[in-house]
C-alpha cells in the first residue's frame, strides 16, 4: 500500500502563551488521532515534534542557522502513513488536530526506493 509522508506546518506562535490546560487538550487531541490511526491500521510512524532551531547545508558549503526568519509557515513535524491513493490520505489529513488547530498537513507520496534496515 502507498506511503505518505504527513508534514505539519503551522504559523509561527509561542507556546508560553498557552495556558496548561490547552497544551493539555492539544496533546489530548494529537494522541487521540495517533491512537485512532494505528487501530485503523493507516498511521505507520507517527513520527516526532521538531524543534524550531536547525541549520541548512548546501553545496557551496554554506551552513544557515535556523529559525529561519525568511520562512513565514513553523515545520512542526512528520508521520508517515499508508492509504490506497493520495485523496484517501488527504481524508485522514482532515481530521488531523494539525488542521483542527488552524494548522496545515502537506501529504507527499513516498517512493518507497529506501533500503529496508538490516537486523
């Protein structure tokens, strides 16, 4: 079956701005869905939160330090999925807390060209 990759993409926001109590429902929320992916068999990895600092490598060697100030969307992390094509996992993505949140998910078809792990 097809792999997607989710990418969960927000606008920048500060998280000391929440009271406990909506971190809490927000997590609630996160686990929820993870829960409800793996019972129905559709979420693979759910992958991890990405911190906002990071540092980008090009050829010419130049190293960029994040947070990125040029970029106007937070990457706040990944899971990967299977679904039968990409509008099945465009559902899914709909209910994800990301989009309830205000958020977006960018869905990728995966090339399934990685090498499996040894061992």
């Amino acid at each position: 079956m097809p792999r997607f990759l989710f990418v969960y993409r927000s606008e920048p926001f500060d998280m000391s701005k929440m009271s406990p109590g909506q971190m809490q429902e927000s997590m609630d929320r996160w686990r929820a869905w993870i829960g409800q992916g793996f019972a129905e068999g559709w979420m693979i990895d759910p992958g991890d939160a990405l911190m906002p600092e990071g540092r980008v490598v090009t050829r010419s060697e130049v190293v960029t330090d994040g947070p990125f100030a040029e970029s106007k969307e937070v990457l706040g992390g990944y899971s990967v999925v299977q679904a039968e094509s990409l509008d099945a996992a465009v559902k899914h993505a709909r209910t994800c807390p990301q989009v309830v949140e205000g958020g977006s998910v960018e869905i990728r078809p995966m090339a399934g060209l990685a090498a499996e792990p040894k061992g």
